[in-house]
C-alpha cells in the first residue's frame, strides 16, 4: 500500500502564494516520480507538475510555468508544489500523484481556492 498525505490548501486571494506538501509512505520503495494535478468543478482532471525522483527533472504544463515551482525531498519521501501568482483559473483540487514500479497511486486531494 502506498499513502499520500497532502496538505496547505486554502483561500488566497488573486497574485497571493501557497505552498502545498505530500508526504509519500508504505510501499514506496521504486519510486520513480511525483506529481501534482488538479481539477476545477465541471472540468477533467489535468496535469499541473511533476518531478523525476531520481534526477529531478521537473515539468509542468504551459498555464502554470513560471508560477509554480515543484521539488522534492527525497529523504523525507515528499513532493513539494510552491505556487505563487496565484489566479481564479488555478482553483481547483490538487491531487499528489507517485509512480511507483509503474503504477501511479492518487492522494485525497486539497483544496485550493483563488479568490477575494
């Protein structure tokens, strides 16, 4: 079994920043990536992030890059996802994501909501 632990959602208002944690555990060993997407209400879920365990490379989709900033710890099993510059459009669940040996294991999702 693999758990995936989110946390730092919330409200912020437009241009504001949150910084959102997972926390991987069980049965982590194989652990090739770790990522975050997101879904808004009425929309399909989307790809936002996503880090290499190994070599860190990062990617992310076009709407966030230069906003959002994924990294990851390996030492303490946990992905990172700093978002600054925050806008209405970027509310949505996030929702960690980890590939291990291949198969992908989803977290319970954190809510993250832009507004005044």
């Amino acid at each position: 079994q693999v758990q995936l632990v989110e946390s730092g959602g919330g409200l912020v208002q437009p241009g504001g920043s949150l910084r959102l944690s997972c926390a991987a555990s069980g049965s982590i060993f194989g652990i090739t990536a770790m990522g975050w997407d997101r879904q808004a209400p009425g929309e399909e879920r989307e790809f936002v992030a996503a880090v290499t365990w190994s070599g860190g490379s990062t990617y992310y989709r076009d709407s966030v890059k230069g906003r959002f900033t994924i990294s990851r710890d390996n030492a303490k099993n946990t992905v990172y996802l700093q978002m600054n510059s925050l806008k209405p459009e970027d509310t949505a669940v996030y929702y960690c994501n980890a590939n291990v040996l291949g198969r992908l294991h989803w977290g319970q999702g954190t809510q993250v909501t832009v507004g005044s």
